[in-house]
C-alpha cells in the first residue's frame, strides 16, 4: 500500500489523471473526458483502448468544452473536463455560472497546473483566483488534493457520484506524498495531520503546500511553538465542525497555493467571523498581483509559503 | 450506430413528425403563439419583454414543436424525443405557448405566473427536462455549444434523437457559437439542427450596422453545415427544411421580421423590449385576429 503510494506520489499529476481515467472506465462504460487541446499531456491512452467513446475532443475552445460537458452529464454520462486551471475557470466563468450553477449540471472540473505551478509561463498561466472564482457560484464542490493519492480517490468518488465540481491540481518538487497509506477520511471532512501537544496554533492548508504546513509545524515545535496541522481538502462545502473545533486557540493559520484575496484562507475568515471568541486568523497565500514568470519554488519562497517562510511568519503573528 | 438507433422508431424515412398537423393549423397555432405572446405583456405591463425577438420566431417555435419534433408526449418514447434548446431565452414568451400546444406544459403552469419561487414559466427559461425546457437561458450564446452536447449524447447512446437549437442572428455575434459551430461540422452531427432567426434587428440597431460580419449562410456553411435560408413566416416552408437530414448538421436561416403581427412593432428597433400600452394591446388583438381570418379564408 505504501510502496504504490509512494509510486503514484512520485508521477506527474497528469499522468495520475489518465492513469485514474482508465482504472474507471473499466468498470463504468459512462465515464467521459471532454478536453480542449490538452488530452496527449493527460496520459489518456490507455482510457481510450478500454472505452474509445470516452473521449471528447473540442479543440482550443474551453466555452464549448464547458457546455458540450454539461450537456453529456446532464444525459447521463459521467464527465471531466480538464484543462489548465485558469481556463477551466476564470476563462469561462459564466459558462460555469449558467451550466453548473443556475442548471446544476453535474461536471467535474478539473483545473491543472494550478497555483504556482506554471509560474515560468507567467502571469497568464498562473491559477491564483480560481478557488475565489468557483468557491462564489452556489453549489459548486471545490476541491485542492494535497497529493497524488488524494487526487486519484477525489475524482474517484467524484467519478462514482457525479455533482457540479472543481477539482484543482497543483504540484511542486519539495511536496510530501501525505497520504502514502491511502486517504481514509470520509469525503469532504478535515484531517488532522499533527496534533501538537496543548498547540495554541492551528495551522489549516489546502492543495499540497500541506506538506510545508507540516514542516513549518516541526519547526515551530523546535522552536518551542506546538502548533497542529489540519488538511481541508475541501474547501466548499466547508468542514465547518473542524473550525468550530478550533475556538480556543490563539492562533488560526491558513495556507494556500491561491491569491490570498477570496480563496481558502477567506472561506475560513468568513465562516470564524460568526463564531463567538474565534480565534485570529493569519491568512498566507500569493500577493494580491500578477506575479512575474519566475519558477514556482522561486515564487513560493517570495510569498513566504515555504516551510521556514510559514514557521517566520507564525513566529511574527504570535510576538 | 445511428442508422440502427433510427429503425427503432416507427417510420424512420420520415423525420417530420406526421401529417396530423395541417399547413393551416401550423399557420394558426403560429398566431395563437403571438397572441399569447401579448397577452403575457399585458399581464405585466411593465416588465421589459423581448416582444419584438418573440413575434419573430412565432413560427419557428410552432412549426418546430407541432409539426416537426417528436416531443416525447406524443408517443415517441421520453428518451427518444428530440429536444428543442431555446439559446436565445431572451424569446421564451414564443416557447411557452408552443409548449403548451404540444402538451409538454399544462394551463397549472401557465397560471403559476412568470415571478417568484413557484413560477415554471418566466423571462427567460430555467431548465426543467420534463416539460422539454432543456437550458436556462439568459447568457445569449451557450445554447449551440449545449446542444452540441446533446446531439453527441444521443449518438452515443445510439437514440435517433434530433436537437434543434433555435438562435437569433444578433446573438451570433458570440463567439462561443462559432466554437459550437466548429464542433458540431467536425464531427458531423447530423442530427444537430441550428434554427436562425434571422430578423436583422438587435438591441442596438440593424444586425448588418452593430456587427456585419457576413451572411450566415456562407460562415454555416464554412463550418461544415448543409445550410438552408427561408422565408420564417411560411410553416410549410419551414417544416419542410426542418425535417431535412443528411449526415451533416443543417443550418436553418428563417428569415424573419422582428415585431411580425403588430404593425406598429413591425421592423423597429425601438420594439426589442419596449413595453405594450392599453392601446397597442387592442391593436394588436385585432390584428392577429384579422391574421386568422384571412388564415381561415385561404383555406376555403
């Protein structure tokens, strides 16, 4: 078990998806994958000899890919569409609006290379306003797998049990394969990854700067601070119980890969500011501005998400 | 597939629905549309219907849903209904009353109003299958793209299911239809038929002064559809095109007069979403009434 997670934790992301796609359609001849233009980079083949028709190319077009989607899940199929983050998105936001939205067509969205993680493209191929694009459109799941495991189990629960869904995808060299044994929480619930001993701070992440979390986390303990470390995968429909679990700390941190404006870190601001006695929240994410291309570990470490940037920045909250 | 699929229904050379629907009935369920069409603006004066789209496409909507569709109610099995996506929700007023002719809404519905959690019917359609509104409209240009996907559906699953999307000429100003458009040539989805309305007016003026970017039938027909320009007005002419099929998608061009059946709305820009007075509403019940007689006496 471990050994085959720490394989699937190894590959691309992308190569996961395909290899994902064709596990499902061995067994359910309704899965389909509608892309625009970026099939070859999403290891589809082997989908494609089990299940040809499941495959639905429209071109460089992601409005048409988004309504042509809707219309298959709404007749019955079980549909992806991949594309790059900020395209699937942003790009065609009022397609999301009308056809997941308002029609509750249930497609899953897959949003790829998301965050940083196509930094050396540049601003234009960064994602750092999705989750705050699709997180505002009611009845949207959104969802940021913090590892590769992670990521094969959401699109195969989501695969199963089709809903209007976003599902992003970002992927760095310094990532954590977190869930190497497997992911066991129920969809759509917190998990906790560290527990610090009487921790006055919780640190909350999303998408896979969990693993720095953690990091900062040891690092904090050295240093004297316990802090506990909780996963959201799920960032909408929010694990609302988990946060009112934290109504005694001194200190809430969130950590996202995503504009620090409207993203993970405002889901949570939002929901403590109706708590009696919340917590303060310290929210970590990219500057509100379109970022140069840089490569992504450079762009990080700037935006001080790195596991020493986190430990720093918690350190300067609580003096 | 699809050439076995279309053995499954009765009579698969003939894909207009039947001859139980005369010329003459398609001719006066076309006015009836318009007729209730002012009605629903007299119902509420001061709502800021679409009148001028909706009178245009009075036939188109009639023809499509009484004398060519397979609605699914009319024995044809549920799955295998064709399925009409209205893009230009804007001119749901023409839909309800089609609908309703083909027994796909009730009179309950009608009278549940256009507002208010309750309503089925409204400004524009919010999606509901079983009573044959396939898209929530209100986002002009999504409509191709979504119909695209149905017509895909029914050829994976093997149905002889036709869809017809039904556009108006101003909305082909976006680009997203165009997207649609390449999909559906490419992939020769012949049971995909687009439906022009083509009244030559948007919002702004003249279609060919806002954006004239070509005739329609030679960018469809670039797009890999068969293409077929008529007169909107005339039910047997449109029934006849509409019930074509090849291997290619069909590009219906209706040509139509925005405002049709009121004179005084007739080709008038100012009539895309200008309200009825009491006066206009009389006028224009004499005139649809004075189109029906003259319906009836050319059939004598």
């Amino acid at each position: 078990m471990q050994s085959e997670g720490l394989r699937v934790c190894g590959l691309d992301a992308k190569v996961v998806f395909g290899e994902t796609m064709a596990r499902i359609a061995k067994n359910d001849p309704l899965l389909t994958v509608v892309v625009s233009d970026y099939g070859r980079r999403l290891n589809l083949d082997a989908m494609r000899e089990e299940l040809p028709s499941a495959f639905v190319q429209c071109g460089i077009a992601e409005q048409s890919q988004v309504e042509v989607a809707s219309a298959l899940a709404n007749e019955g199929f079980h549909v992806l569409a991949p594309s790059y983050a900020t395209f699937i998105t942003s790009r065609v936001l009022d397609q999301v609006r009308v056809m997941l939205g308002m029609m509750r067509s249930p497609v899953i969205l897959v949003g790829l290379s998301a965050g940083c993680e196509a930094g050396a493209l540049g601003a234009s191929h960064m994602a750092l306003e999705d989750i705050a694009c699709v997180r505002t459109i009611p009845g949207v799941t959104v969802v940021c797998p913090a590892d590769n495991v992670e990521l094969a189990s959401v699109l195969e629960e989501l695969a199963s049990a089709p809903r209007p869904a976003y599902v992003r995808v970002s992927q760095y060299a310094t990532d954590m394969c977190i869930h190497a044994q497997g992911v066991r929480r129920e969809f759509g619930k917190a998990e906790v990854l560290r527990v610090g001993a009487d921790a006055q701070v919780a640190i909350l992440a999303t998408g896979p700067l969990a693993g720095e979390a953690l990091r900062a986390a040891e690092r904090l303990s050295q240093e004297g601070v316990e802090a506990s470390v909780i996963e959201f995968a799920v960032v909408k429909p929010l694990d609302t119980d988990a946060l009112d679990g934290l109504a005694g700390k001194r200190l809430v941190v969130t950590v996202e890969d995503h504009g620090v404006q409207g993203g993970f870190g405002s889901a949570v601001a939002e929901h403590l500011s109706g708590v009696v006695g919340a917590p303060r929240v310290l929210r970590l994410g990219m500057p509100d501005e379109y970022l140069d291309a840089d490569t992504p570990q450079h762009l990080l470490e700037r935006a001080g998400l790195t596991a020493e940037g986190i430990a720093e920045l918690v350190k300067a909250a609580l003096a | 597939m699809q050439s076995v699929a279309t053995e499954t229904r009765t009579n698969p050379e003939v894909t207009r629905k039947s001859a139980r629907v005369s010329g003459i009935d398609l001719a006066l369920r076309a006015i009836e549309v318009r007729r209730q069409v002012i009605e629903f603006a007299r119902d509420y004066p001061d709502m800021p219907f679409h009148l001028g789209g909706s009178l245009s496409c009075a036939e188109i909507m009639a023809v499509l849903l009484s004398g060519v569709m397979h609605t699914g109610v009319d024995g044809t099995p549920w799955e295998q209904r064709d399925r009409l996506v209205l893009s230009k929700g804007h001119t749901s007023l023409a839909l309800w009353p089609a609908l309703a002719q083909a027994g796909l809404l009730t009179q309950e519905d009608l009278d549940r109003g256009m507002l208010g959690p309750g309503a089925i019917i409204g400004k524009q359609p919010k999606r509901c299958v079983e009573r044959g509104i396939e898209l929530s409209g209100g986002s002009l240009g999504m409509g191709l793209g979504y119909a695209v996907g149905l017509a895909l559906a029914a050829r994976r699953k093997g149905l002889a299911s036709r869809v017809f999307c039904v556009m108006g000429d101003g909305e082909c100003d976006e680009g997203s239809v165009w997207e649609a458009a390449s999909f559906a040539g490419h992939n020769s989805l012949g049971s995909l038929v687009a439906v022009i309305d083509a009244n030559g007016l948007q919002l702004d003026g003249p279609t060919s002064q806002v954006l004239d970017s070509g005739p329609l039938s030679a960018k469809f027909a670039a797009f890999g559809f068969d293409v077929q320009v008529v007169d909107g007005h005339d039910v047997e002419a449109l029934a006849e095109v509409l019930s074509l099929r090849s291997e290619r998608p069909l590009a219906v061009i209706a040509l139509t007069v925005k405002g049709k059946g009121l004179s005084c709305a007739e080709n008038d820009v100012k009539w895309h979403d200008r309200c009825l007075d009491d006066d206009g509403y009389r006028r224009a019940v004499e005139e649809l009434e004075a189109a029906r007689r003259e319906v009836l006496a050319n059939a004598e």
